[in-house]
C-alpha cells in the first residue's frame, strides 16, 4: 500500500552531489521543519522528464516559494552522479534540489516503486509530486501510468 495524506514520511537516505561531493541527506534534515514540494520521476533525461516536469518546476519556483514552500525537491532512482548532472544541465540551480534514491529505498517505503524493466530500466519510482510539511503528507498527487497532469507544477500550485 502507498503513503497516504497524512502519513508520516519513513525514514530513508537521500544523496545529494554538493561542491563537495555526494553527500547522505536523511529524511529528517531534509523534510524536518519545512514546507517541501517533493516530486519524483521515473528516470532523470528521460523525455517527458527533462522536456517537462523538472522544467516546470524551475519555471514555478518562485511562485511554490510565494505560497509557502521553503524547498522544491526532484527525486528519481539514479545515482547521485547522475542526478547532479541532470540537474546542472537543467539549470536547477539552486531552485530545486536533486536527490538521488540510488537503489529505491525511499520508493519503496512508501509503495510508490515502479518495476520498468520492460523498458530496460529496472525497478524505478512512479511519477508523483505531493507537499509535505514537517515530514508529514499533507497532499499526494500520484500519476497513472504514463501520465503527466497530476504531478506538476501546476497542478501542485492549485493545492497551495
């Protein structure tokens, strides 16, 4: 069963590529106290990925910022090496924050694993976006398929 609206998010660790290097960032540092908007993809350079969402939620974060969120992160089950590149290429910045879900722990826990080898590219995370405040679920907006409607940025921006 997936996480819920109202859910406590698990525990889990993130790795996020800093000046320094991949670094481990828990759940807690990363959610604890703040507003987040958290949205996952299936794979980091994938087309309606790159075309699409993580755009989307560059473009917007300005506005995700004026209406309460303190952080916008993009998750994905690559590797940190990866998902620092996607996000420089990208032009992230430092408007959303790339965590790598290397081995789909974080996926997993929360029941929103997608098993793509059919495509080639193994276990994954489903397409979502939800808010979370101070680790808790407070919306959860999880896509169909191959939809892309409920886990952008604009969509989320109604929620707030």
């Amino acid at each position: 069963m997936s996480i819920q609206v109202g859910d406590k998010l698990p525990e889990a660790t993130f790795m996020e590529m800093t000046a320094d290097g991949p670094q481990p960032r828990t759940t807690e540092q990363v959610f604890g106290g703040k507003t987040v908007a958290l949205f996952a993809v299936p794979g980091a350079y994938t087309p309606t990925c790159s075309a699409r969402h993580l755009p989307g939620f560059v473009d917007k974060s300005g506005d995700l910022k004026a209406k309460g969120v303190d952080e916008i992160i993009c998750t994905s089950v690559n590797d940190v090496f990866v998902m620092g590149a996607w996000g420089k290429d990208a032009g992230a910045g430092e408007t959303v924050r790339m965590l790598a879900d290397g081995n789909g722990a974080f996926a997993k826990a929360i029941g929103l694993e997608l098993d793509a080898s059919g495509f080639g590219m193994g276990q994954r995370s489903q397409r979502y976006s939800m808010i979370v405040k101070d680790g808790t679920v407070s919306e959860l907006n999880v896509e169909d398929g191959g939809e892309f409607k409920v886990s952008s940025a604009d969509y989320m921006l109604n929620q707030l």
